[in-house]
C-alpha cells in the first residue's frame, strides 16, 4: 500500500502544521488504512495530534513534535485562542452571515458562518467553530438546509454534485508555546473544489 504524501506548511520550534489530503484518515481507523497520525509518527520522534479532519475533508491540522507544548496547544484549542476557518460550498442560496446552533448528539455546537460567493444554486461560505463536535459544520449545514457538496454521510443527493467533499480547513491562527509569536497560516482551497462555482 502507498504511502500517502502529507505537505509540511510549517514546522518550527516544536510546531507542526499539514495539509492534509482528502481521502486520508487522521488517526489510525478500524480498517487499518493509512492515516496521518501513523505518516508523521514514522517521520519524527515524537507526534501529538490534538485536533481531527474528517477523512473526505481536506486542509489544516496542527500538531506537536515536543511533548512539552501539549498542555499550551490543548488549552488553545479548549479556550478557542486557537483560530479556525474553513471553506464549504453548499447547496442552496445561504444567507450573507450567521450562526446555526443546532444540538449534536445532545450537546451545545456553534458554528459561525459567512456568505462568500452565491452562483448557480450554490453558495461558497467561510466557516468557524465556536465548538469542536464530531462532524459538526457538515451537520449543522445539512440541519440548516444547505448541505455541502460532495457529502457522502449527510448531503442526499447533494453528494453526487462533488467528487469529495466539498470541505477544507483553510486557515489557523495561533501563539507560538516556544516563541510568543502569532502566527496566522493559510492552505489555498484545491483546485478540485474551487472551480465548482464557476462551472
């Protein structure tokens, strides 16, 4: 089995920050199929994930290759002072900005979107989380009405209209453990999903 190619957007003092490809799990998966986690720990000595993209999705994941910044990047992410934004294109006409609240699985999620671009039935959106549940801007779109293209678990019919999900962590925001810096890091959105609104 191939070892999937995983781009490195920044690796400094401990900090670690991928693109992840669509299609590549995490974290290791029931099937045994490879996964970034298991990638990156062949790679360096020593590997802390902290936060997850869904296997279909692509973009930014942020992780430790020093144990001793663990404790300051959980907290980042717990106390939202680590920012992110993601890009989804959706099905429907979404509104210019807003936030959908819907429970998942029983618990409280906030997901905080903005309208970029209306066309031809569909809408391009910038998206952040004020809350970190499992699937949870896929849900929330599908909830809403709007689901994202390409979505295979929660899109319907919508599904058919992408051939992978129609998701990618665009950008991260965060201070530095080692350094105190602010570092703001973006991953262009694939030109597998940025065409779509200009078909």
């Amino acid at each position: 089995m191939s070892i999937p190619e995983i781009p490195v957007v920044y690796h400094h003092k401990g900090i670690l920050v991928i693109n992840k490809p669509a299609g590549l799990a995490s974290q290791p998966t029931r099937d045994d199929s490879p996964n970034v986690f298991d990638i990156l720990q062949a790679r360096y000595p020593y590997v802390g994930l902290h936060h997850r993209l869904d296997r279909p999705a692509s973009g930014l994941l942020l992780l430790c290759t020093d144990k001793r910044w663990n404790r300051s990047i959980s907290a980042g992410f717990q106390q939202h002072t680590i920012q992110r934004q993601y890009w989804i294109a959706c099905f429907g006409n979404v509104p210019d900005q807003g936030t959908w609240t819907f429970p998942i699985h029983g618990k409280k999620a906030k997901t905080h979107f903005h309208t970029q671009m209306r066309q031809h039935g569909y809408s391009s959106l910038h998206v952040n989380l004020e809350t970190g549940r499992k699937h949870q801007i896929r849900m929330h779109a599908h909830k809403a009405g709007f689901p994202i293209l390409g979505d295979r678990r929660y899109g319907g019919s919508v599904a058919r209209l992408c051939k992978r999900l129609a998701l990618h962590a665009k950008r991260l925001s965060f201070v530095h453990p080692a350094t105190q810096e602010e570092c703001v890091i973006e991953a262009p959105v694939p030109s597998a999903l940025s065409y779509l609104l200009s078909r």
